[in-house]
C-alpha cells in the first residue's frame, strides 16, 4: 500500500514536471494566453478600424514593428464584412505592447495588428475616438 502511494506521488509530480517542461519549451507566450485582454468589440470590418500602413505592415513582416505581446489586447470584429464571421486585430501604442526599434510610431495614435508574426502582417493606424478607453501608460 505504501509502495502504491509513493507510485501515484510520483506519477502526479512527473505530469507536474513534464507540463512545466512543455510550456518553457513554448516560451512566454504560452503563459501570457490567459492574460488577453478585449478593448472592444465591433461589426464592422477589421480593415475600417484606421488607415491601412503599408510602410509599418511591411516592417512588421520583417520584425522591425511589432506588439510585444501579440494580441494581449485585442478588438473582437463580428458581422458578414469579416473572413470567417469573426476576427481580431491587436492593439500597441507607443509606450504600450509596442516594438518600435526605428521609432516610426506617431505617440498619439494606436497600431492594430492583423497576422502580427506571419508573411501577410498589415498593421492600421487609428486616432483614438473621444471617449475610447485609454491604454496604460508606459510603465505600467
């Protein structure tokens, strides 16, 4: 009986230790899935959410601006102008989940990311709207 208790520890903690193992394996991003947070929500097109950059989306394809955390804020878009019916875009601003190395980022404007990390990457400025909750300051 003892020998068959020791057995079950020993089993839960190996399953303990291989899960551990396979999320470092995956790095950050496979702790940071729980931490996404929805800035809005939208019928409309992906694409209307501001001006479409092709500058920015082409170095984005290449890692030179990019979110930090890909779509650890995001706006859900539902309705028939959306491929698939549903979709998001992930949100970075200067200060905020945003990579900029070449500092091509306007401070005042918000960055949505569609495919952020793939070959078709295409990023979208966007004014913020009066009364549009704001983004954590740098820092924070």
């Amino acid at each position: 009986m003892k020998a068959n208790r020791l057995w079950d520890v020993g089993n839960r903690t190996l399953a303990v230790v291989a899960v551990l193992a396979a999320c470092s394996l995956q790095g950050p991003s496979a702790f940071a899935l729980n931490k996404a947070i929805q800035y809005g929500a939208s019928t409309a097109p992906y694409w209307k959410v501001g001006t479409l950059m092709p500058e920015l989306s082409k170095l984005c394809r290449k890692g030179q601006f990019n979110q930090v955390f890909k779509d650890g804020l995001y706006i859900g878009y539902g309705g028939k102008g959306n491929p698939g019916g549903v979709t998001v875009s992930g949100i970075a601003k200067r200060g905020f989940n945003l990579y900029d190395p070449l500092g091509k980022a306007n401070p005042v404007n918000t960055y949505h990311f569609k495919n952020d990390g793939y070959s078709n990457c295409t990023v979208y400025q966007a004014v913020p709207l009066p009364g549009a909750p704001a983004l954590p300051a740098a820092g924070q």
